[in-house]
C-alpha cells in the first residue's frame, strides 16, 4: 500500500496520520479542537531504533562501536526513523498499522511496526522491532508536541516521579538520581510503576499519558507547546542501558492517551 496520508476517525475524535513524513500522527482532534503542535517537525513522531540523544553519536554492541550521524550536535538524537518514508500495511476506520524496515546508517536490519488505535476518548500508539538476523541494542518512544494552549487555556502538567534523572551540561543523564525538581524541564524522570502524566487545560480537557514502559522525558521549554515522552529507557540509553532485540524477542511498547472534556 501507498504512504498517503490516513485519517482515522472515532466519534468526535480525529487523528491524521502521516506515513510518509516519519510514520509520525500529524493532527489529533477532539470535538474540532488541535491537540498537537502543526508543522512538519511536530505532530508526533515515532523515536526509534533510539531515544533522546546518544552521546557523541556513538553506541557500542559487544566489540563494535558504532558512529550515527551528529543531527543534534555533538549528539545524534531521537532515531532514523522519523526521517523515513513508512509504509502502509493496513487501514480501517479507526485503526492504521504502519511499517518501517531499518535501513543506513543503522547498523542492523529489522522491521519497525507501528499501530496507531483510536476511540472516542483515546489513542493508543503501540510499536514493536523485530528482526530476524543479528540481535541487537534498541529503543523505542514516541515524542508528542501537545499544544501549550486550547482555546486560551493554558497547560498545567502533573506527575509523581520517583526520581530524576541529574543532566549534564551536555543534556545528557549523568548516572546520578535525584528528587524530581520543578520545570521547566528537559529531563527524564523514572516511574517504576509506569509513566503516568497528566495535562490540564482548565475548563477544556484533561489528557492522561500512560505507558507499562518506566522512563519519560517532559520536555516544556518552548513556548508553543509541551512534550511528555514515554520510552524504553533514558537518553544514552544505547550506552548505558541496553535492550536487546533478538530474532526470539522483539522489542515492544505501547502508550495511551485518554481525555476527557472539563
């Protein structure tokens, strides 16, 4: 099947989807209002086969480094395949599963599926790597730009974290743990039970992020919107805490986001 764009509609709720630009969502609607930031860049996009940044672009498997190109530099950051053509397998009127098989300057050959699920009071986004060759070191997440406003309402943003993870002056996590500060933040927060956050438009909607997964970056350092990103694990995370995908396991991760009106 084509790459062309799908929209996905359940109730009064409507999602764009957008397979040629990243396999990322492009527009999520509830009752005719935006929910995320418009742009080729925002909407939401798919992170994988990595999270955040890799320091100095670098990852090692066993004996052999690996060098991914400096997009964010002195890092590269927040995979290859949100700057990938994705391929449509199968569409109906509220659910797409769309495809990516990894290419260069990957290292590894696998396939990415992504299955975008909507009702009238959430979207649940699940992705799974799987290859069939060599096993190899991966990440997935999903980095949403919700927009700071809804109809003059201002997000307020809540969570319990039961750590933060301490930044360097190079962005990245240092190794330490600390006690959640307060924002604005670029920073990854561990929640051992499942990230859990909670974004209030008052007098409009209230939008939960869950995932099984225990790592989410909150990103709230531009004006025009905010990021709540749910992952396998922190930035550098392909240095400093590896998950194999092999050819018995896959790599898997789903998140939901469920609203309700105000």
């Amino acid at each position: 099947m084509s790459n062309e764009p799908i929209t996905l509609t359940a109730g009064d709720a409507e999602a764009t989807v957008l397979p040629g630009n990243g396999g990322r969502i492009g527009g999520l609607r509830v009752g005719g209002t935006e929910l995320l930031r418009q742009g080729e860049r925002y909407g939401c996009f798919p992170m994988v086969p990595w999270c955040g940044r890799i320091r100095d672009g670098r990852f090692s498997d066993g004996a052999a480094v690996h060098q991914m190109p400096l997009n964010s530099p002195p890092h590269a950051i927040h995979g290859t395949a949100r700057d990938a053509a994705w391929r449509t397998a199968r569409v109906s009127a509220d659910e797409a599963v769309i495809t990516y098989d990894l290419a260069d300057p990957w290292p590894y050959s696998g396939r990415v599926t992504q299955v975008i699920a909507l009702t009238e009071d959430a979207l649940t986004l699940s992705m799974a790597v799987e290859t069939y060759e060599s096993s190899f070191p991966a990440q997935i997440g999903w980095h949403p730009w919700f927009n700071r406003t809804l109809d003059g309402a201002g997000a307020e943003v809540a969570f319990d974290a039961a750590w933060q993870e301490e930044r360097g002056d190079d962005h990245l996590p240092t190794g330490n743990r600390t006690d959640p500060k307060p924002g604005p933040w670029d920073d990854c927060f561990g929640m051992p039970d499942g990230v859990d956050v909670t974004l209030t438009w008052p007098g409009r909607l209230e939008l939960k992020v869950t995932s099984r997964e225990q790592w989410v970056v909150v990103y709230d350092e531009q004006e025009a919107a905010v990021c709540v990103e749910p992952q396998t694990g922190p930035p550098n995370g392909l240095n400093t805490l590896p998950r194999l995908v092999t050819p018995l396991e896959p790599l898997e991760a789903t998140t939901t986001w469920a609203w309700r009106r105000l």
